[in-house]
C-alpha cells in the first residue's frame, strides 16, 4: 500500500515548498517533489477536508495543512497532531497580510485607525484566538496556541527580502514539477 500524502499548492504549501527551497536549494526540493508524486498523493483544494481525512484515518499523514483545520479537528479528539521538523519552523509573510483598499474611501483615516487598533495589545488578544495563531506580541497569552510557538531549541528560519523576490519563480517551479499529478 502506498503512503498518500496529502497536499493543495495554496497558501500552506507554498510556505512549505520555500522553506524546503530556503533549507535545501532549489534542486534538492524538486527532487523531493518528483519523489513525492511516486508515491500518488491525494490532492485536495478543500482546506477543512484535507484535516478531516486526516483525522478519519483516510490520509496517513497530512503535508502543509491548513494548521486552523487540523486543530479544529485535534480539539474534537481526533488522533492527530504536529510533527516538528529537525529543520524547525519557518516565519513567513504569508497569511500575516492586512489588505486595505487602495482606492479613496469615504473615510480615509479609518483603515489607519483600524490598522494601529488591531496591532494593540487589545487588539492582539482578540484577534490572536479567532485565527487560531499567537500573536507576535510578547504581551498577549497563547493559550491552547502552544503548537504553533517554537519551543526553546528550535531553530527558525526567517523570510527575507530575497525570499520575497523569489516566491513567484518558485511557486511556478512547485507547479511545473507537480504538472503530472493535475493530469
């Protein structure tokens, strides 16, 4: 019986396809793509049932889930739970975006006033449990968050600049070698 995995090249797993680029190389993670798609993984766009296969046993292991669905699921007792990499974790852009309109609004300052609001210790603490994810403020709790903070140890990798340069190239390279699984 093959081992399935399962993966969506969204959000998740292009964070996960720059870290293996950003600890890796570019080679090495596309070699470890053309291996993964030996092994026929399940491919779904459906963020919450992705975690729900995984809980019900369907998909041994899950890759580059959306962290809300599998604690959502973990939280209801479901058998599962996070792996930590050898590698460590990854800070990334990605999912930390606030979008404000660009376009002339009818009240201009409100999205400044909104913005400095939720960046607030008050703020924080009611957005971080709403979104499931710590807040970067050292002054806001992190209760039943704790699988998503680095533990002492952990080494952590850091987006830079050039990271951001890169993500477009790379997300194109992901999909050119994971082409024959979307056939």
């Amino acid at each position: 019986m093959k081992t399935l995995h399962l993966l969506a090249m969204i959000g998740t797993a292009n964070s996960w396809v720059f870290l293996m680029n950003k600890l890796w190389g570019t080679e090495k993670m596309k070699d470890y793509l053309r291996e993964l798609i030996k092994q026929d993984p399940a491919i779904g766009r459906n963020l919450r049932l992705q975690a729900e296969w995984l809980a019900r046993g369907k998909n041994p292991v899950g890759l580059a889930l959306y962290g809300d669905n599998v604690t959502e699921f973990k939280k209801q007792g479901a058998p599962v739970d996070y792996v930590r990499t050898i590698e460590g974790g990854h800070v990334s852009t990605a999912a930390g975006t606030l979008a404000i309109p660009s376009r002339q609004l009818p009240h201009p300052n409100a999205a400044k006033v909104f913005a400095n609001w939720i960046l607030t210790r008050e703020g924080q603490a009611l957005l971080s449990p709403g979104i499931n994810r710590p807040s970067a403020r050292t002054d806001v709790g992190a209760a039943g968050l704790e699988d998503f903070l680095a533990k002492p140890g952990d080494p952590i990798t850091r987006e830079d600049e050039d990271d951001i340069l890169k993500k477009d190239h790379l997300s194109d390279v992901a999909r050119e070698v994971l082409a024959p699984l979307f056939r």
